[in-house]
C-alpha cells in the first residue's frame, strides 16, 4: 500500500501543476511571456536530467527542484503553447521518475 499514496500524491500534484499553468494561461497577452519561457525551458531540463538517470539515487534529488518549479508557475503568464508544452514535459518527468522505480 505504501506504493498507492506516492502515486497518489503525485498525481494530485500533476493536477494542481496543470490546473495552475492552464490558469494561469488566460494571463497571457499574445507574445510568449519570457517568465513562462524560462519556466518552460527549465522544466525541460529537469525532465531531461530525470530521463537521463539511471537509478533511483540520481533521480531523488530532481524531486524537490521539480516541486520548487512547480510553485514558481503560480502567478506567471503562459500562452496556451506553453501551457501544452509544460504539461508534456510535467508527464515525461514523472513518467521516467515511475521508470527509476523498477530500476536497480
């Protein structure tokens, strides 16, 4: 059981993510805001970095930076471009975080 909640947890943080980044997304003013480009392209990079781990141990402390990201898209304007492009990379990062759990 102890495997449920994690997996639980996380989904419900994906919801919020989505939810604040769709939110969010009616900010938006025609031009990519530069804040919700940098946020985007900083969650490419920790998807990246967790896709490229290979064990659990290299993957646990991208956790935390991720969910540090993820309170920073509160407040921050996203055309709807972004909005679909942060999701993708919200489901590969923890789509490759699932994968480390069979990993040994």
């Amino acid at each position: 059981m102890n495997r449920v909640q994690p997996l639980r947890a996380d989904r419900a943080i994906r919801g919020v993510v989505i939810a604040l980044v769709a939110s969010a997304a009616g900010c938006g003013h025609g031009s990519a805001p530069a804040e919700g480009g940098a946020i985007l392209n900083s969650s490419k990079a920790l998807a990246d970095q967790m896709c490229a781990c290979k064990d659990k141990a290299c993957g646990a402390p991208l956790r935390p930076r991720w969910d540090a990201l993820t309170k920073e898209i509160s407040g921050s304007s996203f055309t709807p471009e972004q909005v679909d492009a942060l999701a993708q990379q919200d489901q590969r990062f923890f789509k490759c975080m699932a994968a480390l759990d069979g990993a040994r």
